[in-house]
C-alpha cells in the first residue's frame, strides 16, 4: 500500500468507451480509486454494483469513483452496460496503475500460488493527495465504508 499523505501516482489509461483518462483530470473532487481482479466475477460484481447503487450519495459529496483492473476497455464496456454502472471504469492490461499503487501481489487460490490484484480502494483528495487506503477490502462492505469516510 501507498503511504497516507503522499502523492498518488498519476496514470493515463483507456476507460470503457476508450476515452483516455487520467488522475489530473479529476483534480479539485475527492476520488474513490478502487482495484479489483476481474470483470463479471461474483465479488467484483457485488463490490461494482454496490459503488452503482450509493453512486447519487458520492456525486452529492462531489466524489468520482473509479475502478481499475487489467481487463480491456471492451470488456470493461461490457461489464458496465450489464449492470448499468455509472462511473469510470479503467482498463490497465499493462499493469502500469496497478504496480504504481502496489495493489500486485502473490495470492494463494484453490492451493496455487499466483500474481493478482488485491482488491484495495485508495481515497484521494482534491489535491492528489492520498488521504485513505485500505487493502484486502470486503468487496459488499468496501462501498458503504468509502461513502462514510467522505
């Protein structure tokens, strides 16, 4: 995880409809930057659709969200007309983002060892700093806890 108080690392990366879109450009709102493994996933399903039914609640507190994995735009396109989701989705299939923000580690799953992402969430403020971070989060709890730190 990335030190609380620390300028969060900026990306320029490719979003569901294939808008290039970075950090910056959210600057002056509070973003709500989560990771997460996979598109269509049970979890990730639960934590992205979660973040989609409290959207109106972080737009009123004048918050972005924004959710990175390494699957491709199309795919994200695809999870997000699903589940009619409301916010940015980023593809990052090289990893840039996701190594920035040290959410790639080893993980054990049905007893093999493999890289992947840590479903973490990061809150950064309206100047690009890092004012929250939590890693290992519950992906139906993560949405309601990141609402309550704004």
């Amino acid at each position: 995880m990335l030190e609380i108080g620390t300028q969060a690392p900026e990306f320029t990366l490719s979003d569901q409809n294939g808008e290039e879109r970075s950090l910056s450009d959210f600057r002056g709102k509070k973003v709500i930057l989560y990771f997460y493994p996979k598109d269509n996933t049970p979890g990730c399903t639960k934590q992205a659709c979660a973040f989609g039914e409290l959207y109106p609640q972080f737009m009123e507190k004048d918050a972005v969200i924004i959710g990175i994995s390494k699957d491709s735009s199309a795919s994200h396109k695809k999870f997000a007309e699903k589940y009619t989701l409301p916010f940015i989705l980023l593809a990052d299939p090289e990893l840039k983002a996701i190594q920035a923000y040290d959410v790639w580690h080893e993980k054990k799953m049905y007893g093999k060892t493999m890289m992947g992402v840590v479903r973490s969430t990061y809150l950064i403020d309206e100047n690009g700093m890092i004012q929250k971070a939590f890693f290992k989060v519950k992906p139906t709890e993560n949405p309601k806890q990141m609402l309550e730190e704004l």
